[in-house]
C-alpha cells in the first residue's frame, strides 16, 4: 500500500511552515481514517512518505499526542488510540452537547447568504455519498457543521469540537461506508430548515439527530460495526 494514498495532500498556504504542513496533512489523515486503531506510526516511516525531515513529522506527532489524536507509549512507540464503546458514547454524547450549545450560539448571527451557502456543502455531501468519495463526504459534513457554529465571531467551542472530530476520526470512515444503513433521515435537511426560520428548538433537535443518526443513535450493535 503506497503511504500517499494513506496521508492526502492539504492546500499549501503561501505563509504555511513546513511544520505546519505536515502537521495539518497527517491531522487530515487521522480525521479521514485512512489510520487504523491501534496502528502504530513512526517517525522515520511518515517523514518518508511525506517526501521530508524527521524533524517536523516528530512535532506533529507531539502536537496530535497533545489533542489525543495519537498516544505515545511508555516505550515511546506512538499509536492511533484504540477506542472502547463507553469512551465512543462518551465523545458522541459529548459532541452533542457541544455542538448544539455551539449552533445556538451562533444562530443570532446567522443569515440567508449562509443559509445557501450551507445547502450548496449538503448538496455536496449527497453528491459524494452517491459517488461513494468518503474523503469527501467527511470533509464536507465537518464543514457543514463548521460553517454553522463559525457564524458566531466568539466561537470558542471550536477548538474542543475539532478534538472530538480528531479523536473519532479513525472511525468516521467506517461509519461513513454504513450510512446507508445507520442513517435513515437527512438531518441536515431538518437543520437547514431550522436556520432559514432561526428556530433554536429544531436546530438543536436536529443536530442532536444527525449527530446520533450518524452513528445508529448508539445502539449497541451500530457501536460495535463502526468499532470493528
């Protein structure tokens, strides 16, 4: 298996360090799945996949330990965590209560322009879910949700809603290959409606369902497919 279907490529920005770069792509990584649980990671291995020195590959490891995305074992072996079905209920319960207290927040500085440009990113996600890209379908589905809560100019919860995205990452593709199957409403669609009347009940129910539809509202046959 070749490492550059592993770690996909992120923008470049102009003012973006190497440092930078990297970590941004192995963080993308990790979110996307294309790292198992209990895989192991080494230093050497990635800077050689990622065409670059050891050395910012070693603190983009230290940066995604910190935010739980990777753990570093006492004989300093460093591994994408594995995940027990109380800590997954536990991030998702989490997430729910997160995101909907970020979305309320933020619906005073919603506006119709938003409004569309949220309805062109699900009408992006349907599009991929059709093409089978989950790549795509999960970037997109971040940014739907990214979209909502960054209307807020103190959108302090962020930072803490990315680590939840970071550490369920692993298993947001295999949850993504049984949507069809867990996901019987299109929540979205629900959530799009709520903010076009800024409604904060049917926003918040709606978030609260997407989030558990996503993942077969914790049932605990759902919890065990997307854990493996």
């Amino acid at each position: 298996m070749k490492h550059r279907v592993l770690i996909p490529d992120v923008e470049h920005q102009s003012d973006m360090t190497v440092q930078e770069h990297i970590y941004r792509r192995l963080r993308s990584a990790l979110v996307l799945g294309h790292f198992s649980p209990g895989k192991p990671v080494t230093i050497r291995g990635l800077a050689t996949a990622l065409e670059t020195s050891p050395t910012p590959v070693r603190e983009a490891l230290r940066r995604l330990s910190s935010e739980n995305g990777l753990t570093m074992l006492p004989n300093r072996r460093i591994v994408v965590p594995n995940m027990t079905p109380e800590r997954f209920r536990e991030l998702i319960l989490l997430r729910i209560s997160l995101e909907c207290h970020a979305a309320l927040r933020a619906l005073p500085y919603v506006n119709d322009v938003l409004v569309d440009a949220i309805t062109e990113v699900d009408n992006r996600i349907n599009d991929a879910i059709t093409r089978g890209d989950r790549d795509q379908q999960i970037n997109e589905n971040q940014q739907f949700h990214r979209m909502i809560f960054s209307a807020n100019p103190d959108a302090v919860a962020m930072p803490m809603i990315e680590s939840i995205w970071l550490q369920l990452g692993p298993f947001n593709r295999i949850a993504a290959q049984h949507i069809d199957e867990l996901y019987k409403v299109d929540h979205h669609r629900e959530a799009i409606a709520a903010l076009r009347i800024r409604d904060e009940d049917a926003l918040k129910a709606a978030l609260e369902a997407d989030i558990r539809g996503g993942v077969g509202d914790l049932d605990p046959e759902s919890i065990r497919k997307i854990l493996g």
